[in-house]
C-alpha cells in the first residue's frame, strides 16, 4: 500500500512537472512592428519568461497594435484587459507631465545622457505608475529623434505651414512652435498617413522611418538629436502580487536581461537604419546650422515649459541629471 501511495506521489509530481497546474497565457501588446528592435527585444523577453517559468507563465506578444493600438495599451493593462504590455512612456505626458521627462528637447541626447536621465527620472516615474495599479518591468529608448521632411528644409521659417506627424504632447508642441501643423498618428498608421498627403513630416528615429519605409513618400531626414524617447513594459499590479516569489525572480531577471539587449540593438539600429533610408534614397545628414540653432532656442521654451508644469519633482529629475553629468 505505502509502495502505491508514493507511486501515485511520483506520478502527481511527474505530472505537475510536465503540465503545471497553475499554467497561466499573458497577452502582451505592443504598439510598433514586429521587425522593429523593441519588439524583437519583448519577443526575447517573453520566452525567457516562459522557460524561466517552466511554463507556468506564457507570454504571447501581439506587436504592431494587433490587440490594442498605442494609445489604448495602458488603460487595458490598468484595467486587467491584458496582463502586460508595452507602451511609449511619454505617450502618457497628458497624464502627467512627469511622463514626458525624455522628450525635452536637446536635454539628453545621446545613449549614455539617455541613460543617466532614466536613473534620474525612475523612481518618479514608478511611483506615478505603481500609483496606477501598475508595476515597471524594463524601459529600452528608441534612437535619438531627427527630422522627416518631403522637401529641403534649411530653417524654421521654411517649416511654415507644413503637415506634421506627432506621437506625443512634446512633439505636437514641437510642431506649433515652427508653425508646422499637428496631426497626431500612431507608427503603425504613418506609412499610409504619408502616401496620401496626411502629413509631410515626423519627428522620429532613422528605425522608426526605416521600419515604415518612409522614403516611398518622404526624401529627407536630418539628424537633430534632439531626445531619446522610452518604450516600456508594465505588468498590472494585481496580477503581478499573485505571481509567485520564484516566477517574480525569473521575470525580474528577463526584464534586466531585455533592458540591457534591448539598448545594445538600440545603438546597433541607430546606424543600420540611417543607413536603410539611404539606401531607400533619402537624403540623410546633420540640419543646417542655422535650423539647429533655431531649434535650440525652442528647446529652451520647451524646457521651460516643462519644468513649470511638472513642478518640483520634474526639476529634481533634471538636477539629478545635471549632477550626473
Ligand atoms: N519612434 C516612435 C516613437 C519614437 C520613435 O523613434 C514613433 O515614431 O512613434
């Protein structure tokens, strides 16, 4: 008897071993294409988890706004429509300003600046997020920010009056204050928003042109720098307490291990892709001097303009990054 009751023991833990009975799908939508290196990274990151896990965590990615576009991602990761996700962090500066801290004009503008201002500005910004039933898993920037033009455009006044693509309150703002005109479109929409005369210009990364294959409507991009937008992944809050102590720990070390990829093929994709629209034809180079100074100055009122409406907390990020320089 003793013999069968710890045969059927072996048998349930085989069994367990095999096909855990708390197996659990997380759905994780992402917002830009599947080629694109934010997904590849969230791809990698989900596999880790579901081997990590030994399965007991499937995460499933659903890129280019399959299951829910950009915009909606959060709110449904907020309220538990799906259990992880990522976003563009300063997509949410209508929220809060806070969120908007890496889209300030010419305040950090290469890799290293960009990852000093994330040490700087995370504990604010997990505070806001925890406080939103969400719980921060790795944030990856995209490339620094240039500028996509149909026609040459040597200064702010040949601007004037053109059509142009924003993703964020940063880049709308952008837009009135060199007289262009906004019109907010989601990555996955742009190609199509510029073949049929939508807009005429973005603020972006050479990836996200590349990924878009913009010169099939667009034949200049100047390498500005201006800002180094994040992405991140967020994992609601609920869900993540009711993850076991052991799948926290392997979930926490895919996320360190998709932070670090993730920036690596960041700065791969920064030359690789400008490369690509030359390739497509575009003409690819650094702004006129004159344009770059006069963008500058609209970097100062945007700055500006940002401290005043994230207050004390939004300076003591930018302090923090001063000092850090
Ligand atoms: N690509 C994204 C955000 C920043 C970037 O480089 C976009 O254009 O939507």
């Amino acid at each position: 008897m003793k013999k069968l009751t710890n045969l059927l023991a072996a048998t349930a833990l085989t069994a367990a071993a095999a096909a855990p009975a708390m197996a659990e799908k997380w759905d994780m939508p992402m917002a830009y294409s599947a080629s694109n290196f934010h997904s590849a990274t969230g791809a990698e990151f989900a596999k880790c988890v579901t081997t990590g896990t030994g399965g007991e965590i499937e995460i499933v990615t659903h890129p280019s706004g399959s299951l829910f576009k950009g915009a909606d991602i959060k709110r449904a990761i907020q309220t538990g429509q799906a259990p992880i996700g990522e976003r563009l962090l300063s997509g949410h500066q209508n929220e809060n300003a806070l969120f908007g801290f890496d889209s300030i004009p010419f305040l950090a503008t290469s890799f290293d600046d960009s990852a000093k201002l994330w040490e700087a500005a995370k504990p604010s910004i997990e505070k806001v997020l925890a406080e939103q039933n969400l719980t921060l898993l790795y944030a990856v920037p995209w490339p620094p920010q240039g500028l996509y033009f149909k026609n040459e455009v040597n200064s702010v006044a040949d601007m004037k009056g053109i059509k142009f693509r924003s993703y964020n309150n940063a880049t709308s703002r952008l837009a009135e204050l060199t007289g262009m005109l906004p019109v907010t479109i989601e990555a996955a929409e742009i190609s199509q928003a510029f073949a049929t005369g939508v807009a005429d210009s973005m603020v972006s990364s050479g990836s996200t042109g590349y990924d878009r294959k913009v010169w099939e409507s667009l034949n200049y991009f100047y390498e500005v720098d201006a800002w180094l937008p994040r992405n991140y992944v967020m994992v609601n809050s609920d869900v993540w307490s009711g993850v076991s102590d052991a799948n926290k720990n392997v979930i926490k070390g895919c996320a360190e291990l998709a932070e670090y990829a993730g920036n690596w093929r960041a700065k791969e994709y920064t030359g690789f892709t400008l490369q690509g629209l030359r390739d497509g034809g575009m003409t690819v180079g650094p702004a006129s001097e004159q344009m770059t100074n006069e963008l500058k100055e609209i970097g100062v009122t945007m700055t500006n303009e940002w401290l005043e409406a994230a207050g004390d907390e939004g300076k003591a990020i930018v302090d923090a990054f001063n000092a850090s320089q």
